[in-house]
C-alpha cells in the first residue's frame, strides 16, 4: 500500500510558546509533518534552503527582519507558499494585506483571550489552510497582472450566443464571491471597473473580522468605484461596491422601494462566515435572476449552490479559470456543477464584466 505523502511545513516565530502551539496543532493532522521551526527570519532563510518545506507559516511581527521582508526575500529567492500568522488588530490586519500582496497565499489569526478556546477555534481553520496552500500557486499568489492586460492576448473563447446576453435587459447587480488568492485578485477586478459602472456590486471575500474593512479600505483608495464594508440597513446603489464583513453573512433585503444590507451572525455556512451561497440564495430571492455572478480563487465550493439558484432564475455565472487562480476550488466546483456561462482568466474579468453591463 502506498503511503500518502504528508505536507511539510516550517514554522516561524520570535515566540517559542507560539511556535509550540502552531507545531501541536499542525502535528494533529496526519498528512502534516512539521519538519522546523525557526526563531527570526535570517534562521527562516537558512532553514528553508536546508529542509526544502512545502510550505512556511510566518510570524507577520517579529524583531529584526519583520514577516513582510522575510516573505518578501522568500519570494525572490526560494518561492514557496506562505501563510501568515498575523495579530487580531488594524496595523496586523493592514501588514497582512501588504503580505497578500507580496505573494503569501493566506493567513490566520493569532489567539488572543483564552488559549484553549482559541486554539479550538484556529486549529481546524490552519489545518485546512495549510493542506489547501501545500497544493497552491505561488506564481499566481505573487503575480502582477497588470503586463498581461497590457500585453495582446487571445479572448477567451466564449459562446457567441452568450456574448450580449444582456443586450434587451440589463442586469441589476454583480455579485462577487472568492477566498483564498481573492484579496489580490479583487485589487485587480474593482480598480479597473470605470467610474460610471452601472451596477451595484456585492462581495464576499472570506476573511475574519476586522481583516475586511482593512480591504474595504484598500480597494477604495485604488478604485474609481466607490468601495465600502457593509454594515446593516446600508443602501445598495448602482456603482458602489460593498463587501460583506468578518463573522457576518450578508443578506439582501427590500425596504419599501430600495435594497439594503442585512447581516446576520446565522451559524457559519461550509465553516465560513460571511458565506458567498447565504448571500447569492439571498439575491435570488430578493433580486431574482437578472444578475451577473463571478467565482473567483479560492479552496472550498462556497458559492456552488447559490449560483444554482440564482442560475435557475436566469442568472450569468462566470467563474475564474485554473490557469490564474491561487487555489481553483470554488470556481472548478462552478464549472463541474456545469453553471458557468464563461471561464475567464484573472487578467481578462474586468474588460468582460465592463463587456457584459455596457
């Protein structure tokens, strides 16, 4: 019998204690192997040379070298997949974004509180992050894509039927749902989207409090779009897009003639909240079926069920192609389920959504 290969890990952090908490609950799961552990970033640097992980969880504060210029000299000279370690606060949540953006391909938060309780909470989320990133693609977690937009490309092939699908009615909203590899990818999508984009934009990007508004904020200042986290009873208008914050779902309502932001703290869908399928069966219900979808990267199949509903209502469901996703789950989980209209690659969404509403 063929044994399975573990996933190999180094551990980074100034803390022992942390060090020991993140090795115990790695050590937990039998396809991981933590194979090291290293104190500061030069013994990170050295021991990835010598062990050849699979991947490296890193300490985003530490003496000396902080984790951003560690991971940034990771991705220069030895690419690996990275997940940050990072604290539940505004400068944790604004250094983990710079890290997303320097190439890590995803993070956790440190337990603040009681330790056992929090490790209770965190154990599972780094399990899964762990085993999801040892299969990820660092080009694509670190790529820049903006010479590819530059640069002429083929179209990707879409159904001539398909390509003005909109040109009687006009959609009435673009929901958005990704995970893992998402925060660089919507940096890429919503600053490209022109001021006058005519519909309202709705995103669930998977994320634990406080991390989101820290993206909110981030998008705004590099979009013409107006970018806002949702918070309840907000209007939904045409050329604003609001993400869903951490450890709320969110939900469409009708108030009187307008839709507005609902969030609920319901019990977490496919371990997630704010879950994409709560907030797609919600615009189903709410909206109907003229809307535009996108699935983007991300591990898991978040979204799967609430793009079948809304496709069964007529809805257009695009869904991020492999070739450029950081992790292909849930936009693979679109296409298996045979609900996407048009598999796009990473570099090629806006023009397309600008193609589709125009």
């Amino acid at each position: 019998m063929t044994s399975v290969r573990k996933t190999r890990a180094l551990i980074v952090d100034d803390s022992a204690f942390m060090r020991k908490i993140i090795g115990d609950i790695l050590e937990a799961d039998p396809q991981i192997e933590v194979v090291g552990k290293a104190r500061d970033g030069d013994e990170a640097i050295r021991k990835i040379k010598e062990l050849s992980p699979d991947l490296v969880t890193l300490d985003v504060e530490m003496p000396g070298k902080n984790g951003l210029e560690v991971l940034r000299e990771i991705m220069e000279q030895n690419p690996l997949p990275v997940i940050m370690v990072s604290n539940l606060t505004k400068r944790g949540a604004d250094v983990t974004m710079q890290a997303l953006d320097a190439g890590a391909v995803d993070f956790v938060t440190k337990p603040s509180g009681s330790i056992s309780l929090d490790m209770e909470k965190i154990g599972d989320a780094l399990r899964r992050k762990v085993r999801a990133a040892s299969r990820a693609s660092v080009s694509n977690a670190s790529m820049k894509w903006e010479k590819f937009i530059s640069t002429p490309h083929s179209p990707a092939p879409v159904d001539p039927s398909k390509r003005f699908r909109n040109s009687q009615k006009p959609f009435d909203m673009l929901v958005v749902a990704a995970s893992t590899g998402g925060p660089m990818a919507l940096q890429e999508i919503v600053p490209a989207l022109p001021e006058d984009f005519p519909l309202p934009v709705l995103i669930v990007q998977h994320m634990p409090p406080g991390f989101t508004s820290s993206l909110a904020r981030r998008l705004n200042e590099r979009s013409k779009i107006k970018v806002v986290e949702a918070c309840d009873d907000m209007p939904i208008r045409k050329g604003v897009a609001i993400l869903a914050p951490g450890g709320y779902h969110l939900v469409v309502e009708r108030k009187q003639a307008d839709l507005v932001c609902r969030l609920t703290e319901t019990a977490p869908v496919r371990s997630v909240r704010p879950a994409a399928d709560v907030l797609f069966q919600s615009v189903a219900e709410v909206v109907g079926g003229n809307v535009l979808v996108l699935v983007l990267t991300g591990m898991g199949k978040d979204g799967t069920d609430g793009a079948r509903a809304l496709k069964k209502k007529g809805a257009y469901v695009i869904a991020e192609s492999k070739e450029t996703c950081v992790i292909p789950g849930m936009p693979g989980a679109i296409v298996e389920a045979g609900l996407s209209d048009e598999v796009i690659p990473l570099y090629a969404i806006a023009s397309n959504l600008v193609r589709l509403v125009k």
